[in-house]
C-alpha cells in the first residue's frame, strides 16, 4: 500500500482549504498512493486563542466533507483528514474523517 501524508498549513478559508486537499489528493493518485492522510484542522486553521470554531463548524454531510468525497471517488482513494465538526452551542468536536475509494464516509 502506498501512502501519502499531506502536510499543509490550513488557513481560515475553507474553500480554499479544501481546494488545496482535493489538488493534493489528485496529485497523489497520480503517484499511485492508495491512501492519503491530511493533518488535523484540515478544513480549518484553529486561529488566534479567542477565535470561536463553532461559526466554521460543519455536519458529516456538509460542504468540506462532501469535497473530499468527490475527490476521493474521483482518484479512487481513501482519504483521512481533520475537520471542526458540529457538536451543540458554541463547541465544536475536532473530527477526523475516513472517506472511501467509492466517496462513502467510511469514519
């Protein structure tokens, strides 16, 4: 199995964010990797110590997962990366997701 380990600094656009994965994880089918593991806050930088998660938060099936699920489908890998999750009121979980070759959320 081949792997590769994404290592990006997020910042505090999720489009973005997410633009970069999807490149990343585009480039790495292209090198045969079969799984790709992006860092946690992926989807989000945590940002300054008074910055509050729980306004970028997002569900499972939300915008930033639904990406990395196409992209996933699309190059046909398994994708793991972290993501600010929508707990209650002003928390937030710190997710990490597993996206399957066939786009499915798998964790």
């Amino acid at each position: 199995m081949k792997v590769a380990v994404t290592q990006i600094a997020a910042g505090l656009g999720k489009v973005e964010n997410s633009g970069r994965l999807r490149a990343l994880i585009s480039h790495a089918a292209e090198h045969g990797a079969s799984l790709v593991i992006a860092p946690e806050a992926a989807m989000h930088d945590f940002g300054p110590a008074d910055l509050a998660l729980a306004p970028v938060a997002e569900p499972l099936d939300g915008p930033f997962v639904t990406s990395i699920a196409d992209a996933a489908e699309r190059s046909g890998l398994t994708v793991l990366a972290g993501m600010f999750e929508v707990a209650d009121g002003a928390r937030v979980f710190n997710t990490v997701v597993a996206v399957g070759p066939d786009g499915e959320l798998i964790g």
